[in-house]
C-alpha cells in the first residue's frame, strides 16, 4: 500500500489527480490517500509518496544510514519519543543529513502510520520546460505543471492517446510525449502552429503530430482515450470571429464523436454548455491565475 500525502495548494484538486491514476483507494482522507498503485512521480499535487510498512516490515528493515520525519497532521503528539520509539526498532545509523531512506511517520489523532518515502516531489524534471524557457510562447500558455495535472486527471498512462484540439504552443502535448503518451495536436492560428512545432523540435518530442487545421472543420480517422485541451478564451487568443460560447458548444458535440473522456480548460464554468452536449461533468475546479482571469477546469465522461 502507498500513501499519498497532499499539497496544500488545492487539496480537492489533489485527491483527484492521485484517484485518476492510482489502481484502488484504499482511505480517503483531508490530507492524505492510502491506496495500491505503483509510485507515480509524475503527480504535481502530492508532496510524498510513501509506503506503508507494518511493525514486522520495520523490525526487518537494515539500513546503513536513515533518517526520521515526523508530520502531525492532527494532535499534538511528542515527535522525539516518536522519533526514539521508531529508531529503537531499526538495525541502521541516524544520519540525518545524507541517510539512505527516509522514515516517515503520520500522526492522524492517536494514529502513527510508519512509512518509507519513496518519492518527494520536486520540480526539477520539468523547470526546463517551464514557460519562459521555451523557444516559443503565448501569454496564456500553460505550465508544464499545469499541464501535467490536465493529462493525470484524465487517467493517461503509457501508451494511451489523446488529442489537444487547440493546441496553441504545445504545452500539453509536450508533457504528454514526456510521459509516454501517444499524443496530437490541431492549431488554427498559423504563428501558433510553427510556434508549437518549434517548441516540439526543441524538446525531442517531433514525433507528435500537429495539424495546422480548424478542428470544428478536421476529419478525424480515429478515436481517442482522452482529449485534453485548454479552451481558446476570446483574449490573448484569436477567434477568428466566432462567438466563444457558439464555439465552445460546437466543439464539445464534436469531441464526442471522437473519445469518451475529455478534460477541458475554460475561462468560466462551462459545465451547463457540457451537460447540454450530453458530457456527464465528473469534476469542476476553479483555479485561481491572476485577478484577470481564473481557469476553470471540467472532467467529463460519457453519458
């Protein structure tokens, strides 16, 4: 069994985006999952995954060097005699500043649940891919953290594919070819276009495929396990005349032709123009940009 400790950030938000991927939730609660999965670094709202070791796990365990954490997450338990009880039942060193595992130990009320960490998260691995390092971008370009969060709500692993039907600078689609997903774009806007091969190129990642194409007017030859896209919002981005809403509709009547997961991006609740094109709204969460501008993020499946 894992447990997945949460951020802060967003912690509705956070439970969903480790439900999507994790094989059986085993206890859900406010600051933490317990549930059988494998350890997916890949989530961007968990700050440890940890397994869960039993007192016979513990009493086995031989470490060279290893190291004690303690988070209260509700009492007011003595950490030391946490840390002095835990440490008496391990064949290792303290070494707290280069250990080779780490203990964790959550105290939920009279509850100790004794971990090994398995991963903490760190944005290392995609700060490269951060905005303002790619060789192209919009002001409404996503994060590649944001990004991520999109393709883990959608339940995309290895292997699977999805569609981004307005890709503009290809911020989806570059994480999606980082985590293995076989991924496609469509952008209308032709500086966007080059500007999202460009940014592909850069990355490795330009064997994903983009069409310079209207998606309402795209023919598409095959279906999707998600699409995942970040709406055109009617600012920074060119409608090319359309009213938003018009758009918007008609764009959701396609996409259920073509998969029957989808997780969309919008500048408002979107969530009566889905339910009138017959998506069922799993989730809704709204995310806080700037003063300007909220983004509101849908996950729907099929009626």
């Amino acid at each position: 069994m894992l447990l997945f400790f949460l951020s802060r950030e967003n912690p509705e938000l956070a439970k969903a985006e480790v439900k999507a991927l994790v094989d059986r939730v085993i206890e859900e609660h406010n600051t933490y999952i317990i549930a059988e999965s494998e350890p997916w670094r890949r989530l961007q709202l968990t700050r440890f995954v940890c397994k869960v070791l039993d007192e016979k796990e513990l009493g086995r365990m031989k470490l060279k060097r290893f190291a004690i954490r303690v988070t209260r997450i509700k009492g007011d338990a003595d950490k030391s005699k946490i840390i002095k009880k835990i440490a008496s039942k391990i064949n290792g060193k303290v070494d707290l500043e280069h250990p080779d595992v780490i203990i964790r130990v959550f105290v939920d009320g009279d509850r100790e649940i004794i971990t090994e960490q398995l991963y903490e998260y760190t944005t290392e691995e995609i700060k490269c891919r951060n905005v303002n390092a790619r060789p192209f971008f919009v002001p409404t370009s996503l994060q590649p953290k944001w990004a991520r969060i999109l393709l883990n709500l959608a339940g995309l692993k290895e292997g699977n594919s999805m569609l981004d039907p307005f890709c503009g600078a290809g911020g989806i689609l570059l994480e999606a070819c980082t985590l293995g997903i076989d991924a496609m774009g469509i952008e209308l806007d032709e500086k966007c276009y080059e500007g999202c091969k460009e940014n592909l190129w850069f990355y490795h990642c330009d064997d994903v495929i983009v069409e310079h194409n209207d998606f309402l007017e795209w023919k598409p030859n095959r279906r999707f396990d998600a699409i995942v896209t970040d709406l055109p919002y009617g600012k920074s981005t060119s409608l090319f005349g359309r009213d938003i809403d018009e758009l918007y509709e008609k764009s959701f009547k396609k996409m259920r032709d073509i998969s029957d997961k989808i997780v969309v991006v919008g500048p408002k609740d979107l969530s009566k123009i889905l339910k009138r094109c017959e998506w069922n709204v799993e989730n809704t969460f709204r995310v806080y940009v700037h003063k300007s501008l909220d983004r509101w993020i849908h996950v729907c499946g099929s009626e």
